[in-house]
C-alpha cells in the first residue's frame, strides 16, 4: 500500500502543478502552452495519452481523499 500512495501522491502532485501553471499561462496571456502533461503526451502518444494521464490523476486525486487520514502519519497522530 506504501507503494500505491506514494504513486498517487505523485500523480496528485504533478496534477497540481500543470494546472497552476495552466493557469499561470491563462493570466500571462500571452499564449504559451504551459500544460505539462499536453507537451509529455505529444512526445510519447497524442490524446489518448493525454486522457489517460488526466484519469490517473483523477484517481489518484479520489484515492488520497480517500485513504489519506489512514496512510498518513501527520494526519494519523
């Protein structure tokens, strides 16, 4: 389980961080692709990539709400 968490941290992670710096690029405005995750797919697959990706942060996102408290120590003292 160690393993799993720490997976879906990551992922939950780099999640966070593509859609801040998406949204950095939305405020900057001045077109640049900041989407992390659309430049790695367009590397290594195209769309489907890309949509599978976005699903595995999703379910990694559900996966720490779920299990968080449990796996947690900080949160489990």
């Amino acid at each position: 389980m160690k393993a799993l968490h720490m997976v879906g941290f990551i992922l939950l992670v780099v999640g966070g961080l593509n859609w801040g710096l998406v949204g950095l690029a939305t405020l900057v405005g001045n077109g640049a692709n900041w989407n992390v995750v659309n430049l790695i797919a367009g590397y290594i697959g195209g769309a489907q990539t890309e949509a599978v990706i976005y699903v595995l942060v999703g379910l990694s996102a559900v996966w720490m709400l779920v299990g968080h408290k449990k796996d947690c120590r900080t949160c489990s003292m």
